[in-house]
C-alpha cells in the first residue's frame, strides 16, 4: 500500500503564495501611508517637531506631493450671477415666405449654409407669376392702343376747329371732335392706371425693374417663363429650410401660414438669462457681462446689457434680462447654456489665491502658510469673492506670501496627529 502524499496540491499551494503575496503588499501600504501620517523620529528626512500647535514641518517625501502658490493682487467687481442661454438675435433674424404658389423644382441651399442677400434659395413654377406677366403685357398693348386713340382725337379736334373757324365745318363737328378727345384722355388715363397696377403686382411678387422692363419688351407672351426665384433678403446663416423638392407651397394670402426659410445673422446672438428678484435693482442698461459657456470652459466673452424686463416673471419669480454679444467665428450657437457674471460694481484690487488650498470648517476659513524655514503655519483668513477660481482675501494674507494649494487636507490631518 502506498503512503498518502504529504505535499499540497499544486493548485492549493499557488493559492497560498497569492494570499502571502497579498499579505506583503498590503502591510507595506498600510506601513507607507502610515509612515507619512506618523513619520518616524529616527527618519533621516524626519518632520521636524512643531513650532506651535497650528504648524508643521513636512518631511522632504510630503514636500514632493504638495503645490504651492504665490498670493497675488487681482482686480475683484461685485458681480451678480446668473444661468441662461444663447440665442439668435431677433432684430437680425428673418422668416421668408413665398411670393408665389406653385411647385418647387429647384432647391439652392440647407439648414446650416451661409448665404448673401440675394442669393437664389428656391426656383418654382408659378401660374399667377404667368398671369401676372400676361396681364402686363396687355396692359402695355391697351396703353399703346389708347396712346393711339388719342394722339388720333388731338389731330381731328385740332382740324375740326380750325375748319369750324374758317366756316368749313358745322359747330356739332367741332364740338363732337371734343367729345372724342376726352374720351380717349380718358381711356388712356385709365390705360395708365392699369399698367401701374400690374407692374406693383409684379414688384411685390419679387421682380426687379429690370424685369419688369424685360416684360413689357418682350416681342412673344409665349416666350414668358413659369419660373420664379426667392432669394434671400438678408445674409447670414440658414437656420430652417422647412420646404422639399416637389413640394407645392401656397402663399400666406393663398394659407401658407408657415415660412419656408429662417435665416439668421449670427455674427451677434443675444444672451437670455432671468436675475433673482432681490438683484433687480442693480440691473442697469449697459452694464459689461461675462459669458461663459460649456462649450469653451477657458474663454471669456464680453457682452453688455441690451435689455431689462419692466416686470418679473410670475412663473419663476426673476427679471428676464438680454445681452448682446459679437460672435464674429460663430462659434456660440443658439441654445448654448451659459453662466452670466454681471458686474454691478466698480474694480477692488485685494490679494487673491487658489480656492482649492482653502479650508473651510463652519464660518472658519484657513490656509496653510509655507515659512521661510520650511515650516507651514495654520492662518485664518477672511474670505471674500470668488472669482476665475481665485479667493479674494480680506484679511489674513498679503501679496507674495506662499500658501499650499494641493495636499493641504493632509497636512491638516497630519499636523493634529502630530
């Protein structure tokens, strides 16, 4: 009979090297973090004794993993803060609607394109432009024809009377010939009147003199096209096309309530944000602002105060106000979110630190201050504004002095157990 084998199965002994691996590694964590906490006496880089009980000495390790930063004078303005949004500028936004019924054949630009004044949008087949072209041509022929007549009815009362005076004609001809003259002054009037009235029909379907001129020239009303083009009234960027090829759009006296094309100047776009009740009486026209946007967390945009609602807004119980801003690049875009900062007040020049290396416990604010010896002292502080992610400081530090920015929850932590 063979002898039961005393070893361990070779699964079971990597599990054992793992767990006494793990041991190992664990202990000397634990012996690190707890040798930055409590660093030994007998330590070549020791932390020296504490001068006071609100100092610490780091030893040469802890140095290495804290940052320092100079305190610095800043320029700090009373500022109201708010959230909003971006918007198009309504008083550079426009809404193109059709002059004409028909169907679309052409389509010349999309949502998102950037296009002059002028520039062609859409070509459609137009039967009242047709009528339209039509019913000018014969208003021309129907002037031509009275321009005739009475260029015609001049002469014969010209001739009537000049016979009626030499007794060669009867005084009924003479008064019959002025009885056709104002005849046909009056029908050439009325021929006047009438090619007036079609060309202002033509010119508020979109045709220019020029056209309008190439009409009535025209040797052939069968030469006349159906087609008829709407261009863009202003420039700027296309923000809605709510037509397609094919389509048949009506006219906003035939129904078509709903414009075809939105087009925006976006090289200015307006900032909406709505200020807390208790701010609404430093809100004043012209005031600077500051934008920023999450798009773009390291640029400023500057902006002024273009308008200030006479009421508050019931539902929200805060002042709508709006501000203009350039945006020469385009690049904030309708609908951003944006943080507002208004100043209300005039610039205080006051020393200024990072706020991350301050401490807050209560209504207390400290800081830790680097010495000259390498020792960082405990120093409370009063803090005032917050901003660009620097504290003011009203008292308690002055420029050039070093605080700890980074680490200094440790050191804290650190120096109590010391």
């Amino acid at each position: 009979m063979s002898k039961p084998s005393s070893s361990l199965p070779k699964a079971a002994q990597l599990l054992v090297v793992l767990f006494i691996a793990v041991g190992v590694v664990a202990i000397f964590s634990f012996g690190t973090f707890m040798g930055w906490i409590f660093p030994r006496s007998d330590s070549a880089a020791e932390a020296q004794p504490a001068a006071s009980p609100n100092s610490f000495r780091p030893t040469d390790t802890q140095w290495q993993s804290l940052k320092i930063a100079t305190v610095q004078l800043k320029e700090f303005q009373d500022q109201h803060a708010t959230e909003g949004k971006i918007a198009n500028d309504d008083d550079a936004t426009t809404q193109v609607f059709s002059e004409y019924s028909g169907r679309v054949i052409k389509l010349f630009v999309r949502a998102g394109d950037q296009v002059k004044a002028g520039a062609p949008l859409l070509t459609l087949e137009a039967a009242e432009l047709v009528q339209a072209q039509n019913d000018l041509i014969s208003a021309v022929s129907t002037l031509n024809t009275a321009q005739a007549a009475l260029n015609l009815a001049q002469t014969t009362e010209k001739r009537q009377h000049d016979l009626y005076n030499s007794k060669g004609a009867p005084l009924k001809d003479w008064q019959q010939s002025q009885v056709d003259l104002a005849t046909a002054q009056g029908a050439f009037r009325s021929a006047q009147i009438a090619l007036t009235a079609v060309r202002n029909r033509l010119r508020i379907l979109g045709k220019s003199e020029a056209d309008i001129a190439g009409i009535e020239h025209a040797p052939d009303a069968l030469n006349l096209s159906p087609e008829a083009t709407i261009f863009a009234p202003i420039s700027g960027t296309v923000t809605q096309r709510a037509v397609g090829l094919g389509q048949y759009i009506n006219t906003a006296a035939n129904g078509g309530t709903s414009p075809i094309f939105s087009i925006a100047d976006m090289t200015k776009v307006w900032l909406l944000a709505n200020v807390r009740e208790e701010d609404a009486p430093s809100m004043q026209l012209g005031l600077p602002v500051e934008v920023h946007v999450l798009a773009f967390p390291g640029r400023k945009f500057k902006a002024k105060l273009t308008f200030v609602a006479t009421s508050i807004d019931p539902n929200i119980r805060r002042l709508p106000v709006r501000a203009e801003v350039e945006n020469p690049d385009r690049a904030l875009k309708p609908e951003m979110f944006a943080n507002f900062s208004i100043i209300v007040g005039s610039a205080v020049t006051s020393p200024a630190m990072p706020e991350q290396g301050v401490l807050y416990e209560g209504d207390m604010a400290r800081v830790w201050v680097v010495g000259k010896d390498k020792t960082l002292a405990l120093r409370q502080i009063r803090p005032g504004w917050i901003q660009d992610g620097l504290v003011q400081v009203l008292s308690g530090l002055q420029a050039g002095e070093q605080v700890v920015t980074s680490g200094s929850l440790f050191i804290d932590r650190a120096a109590q157990s010391d």
